[in-house]
C-alpha cells in the first residue's frame, strides 16, 4: 500500500541538513513496514535493531556515548551489517526506542558525531518518551509523525487511482459530476468502516472481509488497552481506560464538549487530568479547545476548560462505538449517526494532516450557536462547519460571520451535497476533506476574479 509519507522521508535522506529521524505514531499505525519499505526502495541494506524484542540490546547504550563502538556491539549481536566506508547505503533502523531511554539520549551523539549515519526511529508509545523531562536530545533529531491512511491512501489502496487522479485534477471549483461524485460517496461510506489503519484497510482491499475488518479493529482497540497498564503510576489505568471508553458517549451528545461526569459519576477534572494528558501525549485522542475569538496566534484565544475529545482514527471511532458496519448500507446512516460525530472525527483527521495548527472550535450562548472547528490557513483563521444530512442550512456559520465580519475571508462546510462556491461560503463533499487547502486556496483566488 502506497503511504504519501514516504514523500516526506525521501526529502530527509536528501537533506543536507538531516538530523536522527523520529518517526512518531500510534501502535500498528504502519511505523515499521513504512522504514523497512523505504529501506528498500532507496537504500542498498537495513540495519534493524528493535528494543522491545531484543532488550539485551540497551546495555550497550548503558557505559557509553561512543557510536561506532554501540553500533560495532549492535552489529555482533544482531547479524547486521553496515558498511564502514558506505555508511549512507544502509537505514539503521531504531524499532520501540522508546523501550531504551539511553538510545533516545545517544541520538545527540549520533548527530554531533556521526551524522553520515542515516538513523531513523521508531515506537508505539513515543510520545509518552518524549513527554518525560529526562535528557532528551532536544535541537538534534528530526520528528515525522505517521497517522492514520487518509482517504486519498484508502482509494489508492482500493485499486481507485483514476478517482484519485480525479480530484487532483480540479482546478476550479464547480460541480463533480455523477460518475465521480456517486463511487467517490460510496467509498467514502466504506472507509468509515475500515477507518484508516493499514491492517484493516488491508483486509477490506484484499480481501474484501468486513467480519475480518471487525477483527482487526477490535484487535487493535485491546492492544491499547493493554498500553494503558504502562503508565508509570498504576492507579491511572483504570482511569485511562474510563476516559477512552466515554469518547463515544460524550461525542454522542448535542453538545460534544468534554464533561468529566460522563466519565464516571461525580469525577473532576483534578483526578483524571493526568490521564487524560496520557492519551494525549500517546496520540490516541486529539484535544480541540474552545477558541473564544478568531484571532492570531489561534492558540492564544484558547478557552483552557472547555474542550473536544476526537479518537485519532475514525474506524476505531465507529468500532469503540459498536456500531454496526451493516449501517454502510442504509443511505446516509454512517454520516448521521452519533450526532454526525463519525463525520467530524474524519474531518479533524484530514485537516490535521494540512493545516500546522490543531484546530479549534467556537461556541456562543443564549441562544446556542456552535462552529465546529476553526482552522489556521497562513494568516487566516476560517471557520468549518461539518455536515452529515442535506439539510446544510449553516446557522452557525452566518452568526460567525455576523460578529467577526471582515474577519472573515471565507466560511467552510463540509457536506453530502456538491462542490461550490456561494459567495464567501465554500462546501466541500465530505469525500474531498483531503483537499481542503487546496480547495480554499482555489476558493479565494475565485473571489477576487
């Protein structure tokens, strides 16, 4: 399967500037077979060591900072070979790094010392490692973060290439015609049952088996659930687990704001922050804070008591929430259900991969109004709405409008219905989420013509 990312480790390992690479992601997410794949697309040999199946491995990390010295040691042990007067054919791979802290920590020396070693590395749990103030090479290595496959990935893996090709092609916004827009809805359905993680995609593509699909995603829900029990402090795990059970729930509701009695009766905020930071840190869960203004930096208008709770993938959504993936074929029912919170779970995913800032979202009271994410474009803050029914009357939307005015350079609603510009407001079809910058770029060029 085709992953974009692999784009983003080509310009490393041409960089002159290339630094240690961390490769950051959520466990079965792809982090592996994406390194060993690029290894072997654009390397001579892979030098593949891995902390968790090997923990022999870290003493040679314990008594010294000398590279050529750990990796002589690691080679021994390991049956791998680097070639001293060709260190730039081999990708030395560092798998569950976060499982040696001092391999973390020797990263520093990798960098001043050696840097025509290519080193690139990996784990399930990275960011709890990287949350740690223990000595971490901070300024030395290179970050990638590996998420969920988009839905562009999905198609290319479905043997979809010409729809793809499609929608790269616009150049204008106006209508998609039926042949496109029709399959386009129809599989936009299907990944809302497979989500975007490859195993599952896998078993749909291949070999067309949702019981398989089911499976897998409960398979890779228990092993999270697992990873709970490796917080340092023992009495957080089931609290962990309370919190992650609820997301369903609390997305269920009208309101999708984060409220701790959903999580257990009588529970505050002081007694589950931590471990609410932990699924955080882990990159399980996004964390969508009220924004009391469009103003710039968006960080800086952040309401730090009130926000959303999103899951990092929309399949493992649909799967924690138990619901059916029978549901594919009854019209709209996947978009609508829980309160559309399948459809804003997809959306939040492609816009984190587009825009550098997480998004936000805006609400006004008496009466209610709700702008499901504000998003950061350049020098912009724009707001987006996310619908699941045809019935898109943007209430909320205008009332943002009313109040921010020239604020305002253009309102986004993500919908069922087609691709068009009214004005200042631009609907996207849900299946298109991949494409938003690009679409809001063609949007606002098109208002000044």
């Amino acid at each position: 399967m085709e992953r974009l990312i692999m784009q983003e480790l080509l310009k490393w390992k041409n960089s002159r500037h290339r630094k240690p690479l961390i490769l950051k992601g959520v466990r079965q997410v792809g982090k592996t077979w994406l390194l060993k794949e690029f290894a072997r697309r654009y390397y001579e040999n892979i030098a593949y060591f891995n902390f968790d199946e090997h923990p022999e491995y870290k003493q040679f990390f314990e008594n010294t900072k000398d590279v050529e010295r750990i990796l002589q040691n690691l080679m021994m042990a390991g049956g791998q070979t680097i070639k001293p007067n060709k260190p730039e054919a081999t990708l030395i791979v560092f798998d569950e790094i976060q499982e040696c802290p001092n391999a973390l920590n020797t990263l520093k020396y990798f960098c001043e010392n050696t840097s025509h070693y290519h080193v690139a590395c990996a784990g399930s749990l990275l960011g709890i490692a990287l949350s740690k103030p223990a000595s971490f090479p901070v300024g030395k290595v290179d970050f990638l973060e590996i998420r969920p496959m988009t839905f562009t990935e999905f198609l290319m893996a479905n043997g979809d290439g010409n729809l793809v090709s499609y929608m790269g092609s616009i150049d204008r916004i106006e209508p998609i015609p039926d042949a496109f827009f029709n399959p386009l809805y129809e599989k936009l359905k299907m990944y809302f049952v497979t989500g975007g993680m490859p195993e599952a995609v896998r078993s749909w593509t291949e070999e067309r088996d949702v019981e398989l699909v089911q499976q897998v995603l409960s398979n890779i829900l228990g092993a999270y659930e697992r990873d709970f029990a490796k917080h340092p402090d023992p009495k957080d795990f089931p609290k962990i687990s309370l919190i992650w059970k609820s997301i369903p729930s609390q997305l269920a509701r009208e309101n999708k704001k984060f409220i701790y009695k959903v999580v257990k009766e009588g529970a505050r905020a002081r007694e589950y922050e931590d471990a609410l930071q932990w699924l955080c840190d882990a990159n399980l869960t996004y964390k969508i804070y009220r924004s009391s203004a469009p103003g710039l930096p968006i960080s800086a208008y952040d309401d730090l008591s009130a926000f959303k709770l999103y899951l990092v993938d929309v399949g493992l959504l649909r799967r924690l929430s138990l619901l059916a993936p029978s549901a594919f074929g009854e019209g709209n029912r996947l978009f609508v259900e829980f309160k559309g919170a399948l459809s804003e779970n997809y959306v939040l995913q492609a816009l984190r991969n587009q825009f550098e800032a997480m998004p936000r979202y805006w609400t006004m009271d008496n009466p209610r109004y709700e702008v499901d994410f504000l998003i950061q474009r350049e020098n912009d803050i724009m707001p987006v709405e996310v619908k699941s029914e045809t019935n898109v009357e943007s209430r909320s939307l205008k009332k943002f409008k009313e109040k921010y005015g020239d604020k305002v350079k253009l309102r986004v609603r993500f919908s069922l219905n087609n691709l068009r510009l009214d004005d200042d407001l631009l609907n996207i079809p849900l299946f298109m989420a991949d494409y938003a910058d690009k679409l809001i770029g063609m949007a606002l060029k098109q208002q000044k013509t």
